[in-house]
C-alpha cells in the first residue's frame, strides 16, 4: 500500500489537539492534560475514517518567539510536524476566543504552503457555533466549529473535507511469509527466544538491559514453510528512555510492530505482569495487528504444575482483560519448551486476522444480536441498523450502517464486538468496529 497522507494537528498550548486525536482514535491515547505543553514530542498516530487511512502527528503547543526551552522545543516539533505533513488542522480555542498567539501561528501556517484547516475547539453547544465568526479574522479559511471532547460539532464535515482527495483502503496483499515481531520490555528473553527458535546465536543475549538495538530480521523454515523473526530492542518506559540511540532503537521496535502480521509479546514469568507490558499491548493493538502472548522463563518457576499455570493465567485476566481474545503460551527460551508452539499459533492467528465473513452471515449475526439485546433509546430516539458490511481484514474491519452514530455507544459496540468473537472467533486479532450513518437522524 502507498504511504498514508499526513495530517499534523497543530495549534498553542491547551487549545485540546491531543483530546482532538483521542476523538478520531476512539481511545484516549495521547496524555491529556490542563497543564500548558504536556505533549513535548511529535507523537504519530494511524487514523481510519470513512473508508480512507491516514496518518495524525500530535503536536506539542506553538508559543512562536518563546525563548523557553521547553517551548522552543515544542515550537520546533511542531515546525518539523508541518514540514512532514501533507495537510495541517490548526485547532483554536473557542471558548477563550482569539488569542494573540493564534495570528502569529497563522501566519507561520500560511508561510508553509500546505493546506490549512482551522477548528475552532470547545464549542460543545450547538448555539455556541456562532462563536466561529471572529476566527475569520485569522485569514485562513471557514472556521469548522468542533467539539473534541464530545465528538459534536462539525468533526465530520472537517475530516471529510480533509481527506476528499485521499484514497480509499486497498485490500492489502498477503505477504509471501508470514512477519513475526518479538517484542516487550528489556531482559524479558527475546533475542533468547529468536536464537532458540533459529537454534544458532544469530543475535546478542545478555542480561544487561539493551543489548538489541536494532529490529533485526531472520528466514526460519519450520514444518515446510518460511517465517520471518523480527527481534526488537526492548520497549522502556518513556521517561526512562535516554534520547539518543537508545530512543531510536525504541522507534524502531514500534515500527518493527506496525510493519509484522504477527506480534509475540513477550512477558517474565517471574516478574508477572507489569504496566509497561500492558502499554505494549496496547500499541501491539493500536497497530491492529493479530498477538500471541508467550509468558517465557517458565523453567524458573519453581512449581510448574497445572494449577500454577492457572494462577498466572487468572493473573493476566486480571491485569490484562483487553486480552481475553489472545491466546497465551507458557515458555523456556532455555530448556526450548513449548518453544514451536509459537509458530503454529502465530500461523493460526494470523488466520484469523486474514478471515473474511459472508455479508449475508454477517448481517444474520448482527441482526439476531440486536434482536436479543436491543439498545436502549436515547432522549426517545432509538438505533436502527440498516446493514453491515466488512471491509478490510488484517485486522478484521466492519462498518455498521445506522440512522444516528450519536445512539452507537461503546459499550455497545463492545457486546456487537463480542458476539462477532462467538461466531467467527477472530482469535488473537483484534477488531474495528465504524460506524456510518445512513438516511435521516431519527
């Protein structure tokens, strides 16, 4: 597939970009907060709407001539931002009104020559749209009146305007041999696990924390089919991450998990189950690719009877229900054990990333699930869905045509998701369930 447009979101400090992103990701991924400058750094996000990919860079807040380092730093992502971009969102506040600060942001916009969006942000009242006006006085354009936090507004006339002249998803082509990531923190035994699959020391293993930098690729024939091993540097936590080589090496870990068919997350059995092993889930997730989760150094539990596997994996349920879906594998990188388990699930898995279903079955599925569990009306207005189609796979993509997204709540969404999982299985890739609207709101 050709690469993805650019979309940067750009605007000063607590205008709302990174809840502006979390509304076209559905999730709350960047960190939000009142504090001005909280996202320092460019932060990329894969976006899907209406049928079209793009890619949004999250900026940190433009203060232009702020001599603060901080600021400055800011500033300067932002202007490498709009340098990479192919199109720019410039997000003002419409509660506070203009600022001084947005006309000196305007005019560095319009020196870009890309094509400029202005939202005016936090207009969560219809009959505060009339806010917008004093924004033409910007030069840039029609102001687009939005809420981020709400998801009202004019978000879907400014995206659909954004992106009318970007392509539409292309089924992507299977890829000859299937792409298997090993990722997870430092010293979790993955550069272990690749040498023992590939049963030579093809990369470094040491217990300092590290040692891998590079996502480095390997050819393994296993049962008379080809598979590609990725071993990755190991993901720390972003504070801990010093800027430099080691920064880059992360980078290149998350890009080796956006560009696999399969990631194996790699957890410590005698660690357990840690917060920044939930983060790496959610960006093995987040990038929709299909996972196994392999709990290594099993031969150092010391009790490994049947029940102490059923302890841990009540600990992962525990700690990890967003994974209910993923299938788990308890393994020695040193004593080998269950060691070729891995490739017969990533095999399977990412089966299940690649299942197309039936429309009419899956419309019988749909429908038989509202039927057994209607949504409930909101302000007396009720969801009534006209069909639903999948669109892609790798992972499994459907749009549910409906008469008003407002009525599609997540939690809905979820149990659709679900009794999608009981009739397809769509085991160890996750799902993206849209929504469209179809006639009149009613």
């Amino acid at each position: 597939m050709a690469n993805k447009p650019i979309v940067a979101i750009v605007g000063r400090p607590n205008v709302g970009k990174s809840t502006f992103v979390n509304r076209l990701l559905g999730a709350r991924h960047s960190i939000v907060d009142d504090q001005a400058g909280v996202t320092r750094d460019r932060i990329y996000f894969d976006v899907e709407w209406m049928d079209k990919e793009f890619t949004v860079i999250d900026t940190g807040g433009i203060i232009p001539g702020d001599e603060d380092e901080i600021m400055l730093n800011i500033f300067t992502q932002a202007k490498v931002a709009c340098e990479e971009a192919d199109k720019i969102i410039f997000l003002v506040d419409g509660k506070e009104g203009i600022n001084p600060i947005d006309y000196d942001i305007a005019n560095v916009l319009r020196k870009s020559g890309k094509e400029v969006f202005l939202a005016v942000n936090k207009l969560d009242e219809p009959n505060k749209f009339i806010n917008t006006t004093d924004f033409y006085a910007l030069a840039i354009g029609e102001p687009f009146a939005v809420s981020a936090l709400h998801g009202s507004g004019g978000i879907g006339d400014l995206l659909e305007a954004v992106t009318k002249d970007f392509d539409y998803i292309e089924e992507e082509i299977k890829s000859e041999n299937i792409r298997i990531a090993i990722v997870g923190k430092p010293n979790v035994g993955k550069s272990s696990i690749v040498n023992a699959l590939l049963n030579k020391q093809r990369v470094i293993v040491s217990d300092i924390s590290g040692t891998t930098r590079d996502a480095i690729d390997s050819k393994v024939k296993y049962e008379g089919e080809e598979f590609i091993l990725v071993d990755t540097a190991g993901i720390r936590k972003k504070s801990k991450v010093d800027w430099g080589i080691e920064k880059f090496a992360v980078d290149r870990s998350i890009r080796a998990i956006r560009n696999c068919d399969v990631a194996i997350l790699v957890v410590d059995a005698k660690e357990g189950i840690t917060d920044q092993d939930k983060k790496i889930a959610g960006t093995i997730i987040d990038a929709g690719k299909a996972m196994v989760l392999a709990i290594n150094k099993w031969d150092l539990i010391e009790d490994k009877q049947s029940s102490t596997i059923n302890k841990f994996e009540k600990e992962i349920e525990k700690e990890m229900p967003f994974l209910s879906y993923v299938p788990k594998v308890f393994i020695s990188a040193k004593t080998k054990q269950r060691l070729v388990n891995l490739y017969k699930l990533s095999k399977e898995v990412y089966s299940e990333s690649s299942k197309r279903v039936s429309t009419s079955i899956l419309n019988k599925v749909i429908m038989d699930a509202i039927s057994m569990n209607p949504p409930s009306s909101i302000r007396g207005k009720r969801l009534k869905l006209f069909y639903t189609t999948q669109v892609k796979t790798n992972p499994p993509t459907f749009i549910l045509f409906i008469n008003n997204e407002d009525l599609l709540k997540d939690n809905y969404t979820k149990y659709l998701e679900n009794k999608l999982r009981e009739a397809f299985g769509f085991k160890g890739t996750p799902i993206r369930i849209s929504a469209r609207e179809k006639g009149e709101k009613k």
